[in-house]
C-alpha cells in the first residue's frame, strides 16, 4: 500500500472541533486532490459524577491536579512515496530542516483554523479559539499507511525535540510590559481601544490566510483610530485599494497587505505613544 506522510500536534484540552476525518482542499477549490485532516480526543474528560449529587464536594487542603484530554491533530499530506526507502528520506529531511518542520506545523494549525472559523460561524460558537503552534506539547512528522495514520499509527515517525518547538513562537513577547498595560487596564488607568483590538484581530486574520477578512478588520481598526484623532493617513491610503478588493471578493496580495498592516501598527502605537511619540 501507499505510504503517505502526516504532521502532528498534540495540544492540550479538547477543541471545539468534533473528532473525525476531514478532507481538507484550497479554499473554494472543492476539484483539488484532497488532504485529510483527523481530530482525535486522547484521554478521558474529568468525571463530574461527584458533582451531579447536588451538594458541594468537600475538599482537602489541596487537591492533586487532574490529568487533562489532549487533542491530536494530524494532517495527512496527498503525497504518495514509491517506497519506504523514499518516505524515511523524506523524514529526515524534515526532521533535520527546522524551516520545513515549521512550515509543516504551521499548515496543521492552518487547517485546523479554518474548521475553527467554521466551527465559530456555523455554531455559532464565538469563544471557539483559534490554535497556535506554540500551544503544542508534542510535535512530530512520520509516514505510514492511509489507515494507519488515520488510527493513530505509523511505521515511522519522529517528535520533535523541545528547542525546535519553542522557536516556533517568533516574536519575543514583552512580558514585563503587558503586565503594566494588564494593571493599568483592570485598576480603571486605561483601557484597550477597539482600534487595538481589530488591528489584533486582522493580524492574526492575515497569518491565518484570511486576507479579505483581515483587510475589512484593518479598515474598521483605522475609521476608529481616525475618529478618535489619531493619524492613520499612510495606512490608510496603503489599505485602500485592498479594502476594496476584499469587497468585491478579489485577490488580495499578501506582500502589500503585510505593508499595510505595518504601517498601521506604527500609527497605533504612536497614538498609544501620545503625542511626544516619535513615528519611526
């Protein structure tokens, strides 16, 4: 039989999305040769069977932690190898290239974001959340039969080791500075702008390949900037044309909507800076 090769994450708790097999296309390209996407729940849910009696449950002075489900997350990829000797190849040149380990990575948690938006829409579930490559706890690649793969099995396989997990996460966040703006935020000093909020959401819209819906976010994000005083001027000419483009259901060109979104980062943080910031 065929072997065909899978990347897989294991990720903590259960997602919104129902365990099975999906195939898995292009968007609006329901005549590609498919993907197949497999969810499966690992271990069981806490047992509320104590709860169910209605009384509280007295506790000792600290419970011991209970074991959480994990969700495993597998896309198998439509590329048949003619042998094993092939597919081993192919193992070791993922294992051994972080960028393509990366890539692959990021394509499952792509996958499993457009059924989550699905999930979300069709629900409707708003709090349904998106995934990220650093929520996995277990990544690993290997090759096996269609069946195989689809039950949890392989004929070989290899995780990825906890230094290559970690720099899945690019950018350094800024831990010390988000617990200002946390403190600030829930003691009454400050809030967050629904300006900063869409630009959030259109970023994360654009890294999942959602370009019109990040397009129509940024738009919304830079009307409030603008009506709340701040300058949106350069972002707003740069997303004008894209704007458009997502209304009349177009392609959007990724490099000038990553631009657009640049210069719009710049201009919030400006006005969050107040007006002694510099625009650099």
């Amino acid at each position: 039989m065929a072997l065909l090769p899978f990347a897989q994450l294991d990720v903590p708790g259960a997602i919104a999305v129902a365990d099975g097999r999906y195939l898995a296309r292009p968007e609006l390209e329901p005549d590609a040769g498919p993907d197949v996407f497999v969810v499966r729940t690992l271990g069981a849910a806490r047992s509320r069977s104590r709860l169910r009696r209605g009384k509280p449950v007295p506790l000792g002075g600290g419970d011991d932690p209970l074991p959480l489900q994990l969700s495993r997350l597998t896309l198998i990829k439509s590329i048949e190898f003619g042998d094993a000797e092939a597919a081993a190849e192919w193992l070791k040149r993922v294992t051994a290239d972080e960028d393509i380990a990366r890539g692959l990575t990021l394509e499952v948690t792509r996958v499993c974001n457009r059924a989550l938006l699905a999930q979300r829409v069709a629900a409707p579930d708003p709090y349904a959340p998106d995934l990220r490559a650093a929520d996995a706890v277990v990544v690993r690649f290997g090759f096996g039969t269609g069946d195989e793969v689809a039950d949890g099995r392989w004929q070989q396989a290899a995780e990825l080791p906890e230094r290559a997990r970690q720099s899945f996460r690019a950018e350094v966040i800024d831990s010390v500075g988000a617990q200002e703006r946390i403190a600030a935020v829930l003691g009454g000093r400050d809030r967050v702008e629904p300006f900063e909020a869409l630009l959030l959401d259109a970023e994360r819209a654009a890294e999942e390949a959602r370009p019109a819906i990040a397009a129509l976010l940024l738009g919304t994000a830079l009307e409030s900037l603008r009506r709340r005083g701040g300058e949106a001027g350069e972002a707003t000419a740069a997303l004008s044309p894209l704007r458009e483009r997502a209304l009349s259901d177009q392609e959007i060109d990724q490099e000038s909507l990553t631009s657009a979104l640049r210069l719009a980062r710049r201009a919030i943080r400006a006005a969050a800076a107040g007006p002694n910031a510099s625009s650099s």
